[in-house]
C-alpha cells in the first residue's frame, strides 16, 4: 500500500464505505419501525428465531483479523461501534496491534467486509466458512455422550460433558443430599424467566472466622466451559480423598455459583447457541429486542466506556443500573456476605486471560501491584499444570474497557480487595466451542488457580496481620517508657 490518508479523511471514508457496502441500507431502514420501536435484534440476520426453531448459522463466517498498526485498529473500531446493526459479531474486539481478532460475519456482508479488509492492508484467516457446521458437529458430539450414559441419575454426572440448566439443578441437588455438613444448597434469587439461581457452599459453615472465597460462573449464557470448570471445581472440593480440596477447605468457606445466567444458558441450548445476554424484556413494549449483558448491569461506574445503550448490541448494560434480577440477586447475596470475602473471582471464556479490576478506566487501583502478585501466582499455576499461557493485567489494558462489570463492583462497591476475572481456554483456536474433551484439563487449571490464589492471599493476610500486631506491641512499649 501506498502513504495513508490523514487521520481524519480515513475516518470519513471509512464510515462513507461502511454504510454504503457493508451495511446496507436495508439494515439502518428495518432498525426502527415506523413508530420508533426497535426490532429484534434477529431480524439483521437471514432469518429469525421463533419458539420452538433454531437459529441457523449456515453460510456465517467466522474471520480472524489481525490488526498490524492503529489504522487498522481505527477501522475495526467503526466496525465494532456499529455491530448492532450489522450483524456483525464481534467474539474478541480489536485492543492491541497483532493481537487477532474475532469476527462472526453473516452471509449477505461477508464479500463486502472481506474485500474491505484486504484493500486495507489487514491480515485475514477464515477459521471457518459456515460456523453452522461447529453447531452441528457439538450437537452430535452431545448426542454420541448423551447414548453412552445409560444411567442418567445425579450420582453418575459426567463432569466430563456439558449439561443442561435441569441438570446442573438435579446435581446440586444431590450434592447438597449426600455431602453431611460440608455444604448446602441455597437459591439466592430468581431469573426473568423463573429459573433459580442455586448456590452451593462448601466447607465450615458453622465456623464464622472462616473466610469467604467466591466464584460464579456462567454469566455469559454461550460460554460454556466456564459452568463446567465450576462444576469440576466443586467436585474437587466434595471430594474427601482429594488433598487439594482439604487443603483449600481448611482456608477458605466456598460460595460457588455455576449458572449466574440460567435463562440465556437454557436459551443456547433450546434455540441459539452464541446467545450471551439473559432473556429479559425492556420496561419499554415498543423495545423488541431481548435481553441485558449481565456483565455490564452492575452499579459501578454503569454505562461509561466498553458498553452499549442500544438494547440490540450484546454488550447492552440495560436501562438502568441493577435492571436485571439476576444482578440484583448476586449483589444482595454478596453485599451479605461482603465483610468475609477475601476473593471474588469471576468464570469466562475464551482467551486465556486472568484480569484485575479496573475494566471501567485504564487506571489502576492503588493496590495493583497485589493484585498482580496473587494474579500471577495463579497464572503461573495454570502453566506448570498444562502449559497454558495466561495474560494478567487490568480489563481496561489487557482486554478492552468494560463498564459496569461484576468484578469492578466487588471491588469498588463490595470491598473485596482480590478481586478476579478469569477468561478460560482457550487462546481461540475453539473460541465458544470447546470440545467437552477439554473440560478435565481446564477444571484442573481452575482447581490449580483457585489454590495459589487461596494460599497466596491467605499469606498476604497473615503477614498483615503480624505487621498490624507489631506495630501494636510497639506503640505499647512507647506508652510505657
């Protein structure tokens, strides 16, 4: 390519470009209806979803780009900032130059944003060209295990597969029948569509000197592994022949949530599997679209930078701070428990990221530098477990802003100094579609994590805590003399 255009010509024929090729005008004319009503969000794509269908991916492209300098970053930006019309999705945004990204594109723009690409220089690699094969292969991969278990009680879970909403229920359930005093069962709040939020608490829990190490899982309904891995974590911490879970039991009390969003969870199974969103609907009747991105719903710093007010986007953050119940429910139980909790840490996928607050500003905390130290403990355990690689730094740096995020809010609002996003394997290879194959070696990464950071913090507080009395006992030798 030749010399560039100044920055803000680029800028200007890059939006002229867009809006003429790539989304046509079709899709800015059926964004509002008549009377001003937004539509649903599934009328971008070639067909829509109705009760009892699935929505079909054929022809959907899934593109890696790799943005070479901030040019091209500049122009996968408008991309990003008009996704909600296009239908363009994007699975990991543009952030930092040669780091790839992730693009779901839909058939009838997928020439046009292709050659777009390419004229401008950046790098482009079809990870596939109809993702609606990767639905069916998962799909009969399911039904192959499905047949292969012939006994479908709670006692013989396959920690191995994923499961439905029903039975993740069923086997807490069952846990919570079986495990004596080590853990219980509580429904801390109901979903849009009634569905429980079950959490299940594991270790002394008469015993209140006990810290409090919580993780919840599942808040983005397509990401999968991430209840899986909470599920094989909590099988680890039952098990009473395993050195791991006693050693971290003897720590910390556990509150584990395995489905933070069991609408949107459900409604990948049953009707869209890259669903992300719950399934709530907009106090506004002439809102079509469904659905509030739980992780940008939380009260702090609610609709700043990295989130969307169109409620078609899927980082929508909702109409007001706490709109969704299941939000709501997490922080009450939370708040409630706040002046226990040593450790917040939330589950996510894909790409192998271990994130510190803030995702809201590019500054950081002024404890980064112990939030580091503990994130890279735990980094480092994960290596030495499979040798997997995981980035650590603040959202904001690391990924890319996000606002009104639930680990922000533990920290800022909660109080709870450690406080963790980890975003599981893998580094996209598999991107939402990771073979249930891998759930074993990801929960061992997790339960390996989980240890280093639980002894690490654990350390920290005790060395604090001699400090505190030190300092005590030489305040007191002055007062005597």
């Amino acid at each position: 390519m030749g010399a560039k255009c100044p920055d803000i010509v680029v800028w200007l024929l890059w939006s002229a470009v867009v809006w003429s090729f790539v989304f046509p005008a079709s899709f800015a004319d059926n964004n509002e209806d008549d009377e001003g009503a937004v539509l649903d969000s599934d009328s971008v794509w070639p067909r829509r979803v109705v009760d009892g269908d699935r929505k079909d991916y054929t022809g959907h492209a899934l593109l890696r780009i790799t943005p070479q300098d901030q040019y091209h970053l500049r122009l996968l930006a408008a991309l990003v900032e008009k996704s909600d019309v296009s239908g363009v999705a994007f699975w990991k945004e543009p952030t930092i130059v040669n780091e790839n990204v992730d693009v779901l594109v839909p058939p009838d723009v997928k020439d046009y944003l292709t050659a777009l690409m390419l004229t401008n220089g950046l790098r482009i690699n079809i990870v596939t060209d109809d993702l609606q094969s990767l639905v069916d292969e998962e799909r009969r991969t399911r039904s192959v295990e499905e047949s292969d278990r012939s006994d479908r009680t709670s006692k013989s879970f396959n920690l191995s597969a994923y499961h439905t909403y029903d039975e993740i229920m069923s086997y807490l359930d069952y846990l919570n029948n079986t495990c004596n005093s080590s853990c219980s069962t509580q429904v801390i709040g109901k979903s849009y569509e009634g569905r429980d939020l079950k959490l299940i608490k594991i270790g002394r829990l008469n015993d209140e000197s006990i810290p409090g190490f919580w993780i919840d899982a599942g808040i983005h309904a397509r990401e999968w592994i991430s209840p899986a891995a909470a599920l094989f974590l909590v099988s680890k911490l039952l098990d009473p022949k395993d050195p791991i879970g006693k050693f971290l039991l003897n720590r910390y009390r556990f509150y584990i949530l395995p489905l933070a969003n069991p609408d949107g969870y459900e409604y990948t199974w049953t009707h869209d599997r890259l669903w992300r969103k719950n399934r709530s609907r907009h106090p506004d009747p002439r809102v079509k679209c469904h659905g509030v991105d739980p992780n940008r719903n939380w009260d702090f710093h609610w609709g700043e930078r990295g989130t969307s007010s169109k409620p078609c986007a899927e980082n929508y953050g909702g109409w007001q701070p706490f709109s969704e119940m299941e939000t709501r429910a997490m922080a009450n139980y939370i708040l409630s428990i706040s002046d226990s909790l040593a450790v917040y840490l939330s589950l996510h996928s894909y790409g192998q990221y271990l994130l510190t607050p803030w995702g809201y500003t590019t500054k950081l905390p002024a404890d980064f530098n112990d939030l580091m130290a503990m994130g890279n403990l735990a980094a480092e355990a994960i290596r030495k477990t499979h040798g997997m690689q995981y980035a650590v730094g603040s959202t904001a740096r690391v990924l890319y802003l996000a606002s009104g995020g639930s680990d922000d809010w533990a920290k800022g609002v909660a109080g709870v100094k450690y406080s963790y996003t980890i975003e599981l394997r893998d580094d996209g290879k598999n991107g939402f579609f990771l073979p249930a194959s891998m759930i074993n070696d990801t929960g061992e990464e997790l339960l390996n994590a989980v240890t280093a950071l639980g002894a690490g913090v654990k350390r920290q507080e005790t060395r604090g805590r001699r400090r505190r009395n030190n300092y005590r006992e030489e305040t007191q030798d002055k007062k005597k003399t």
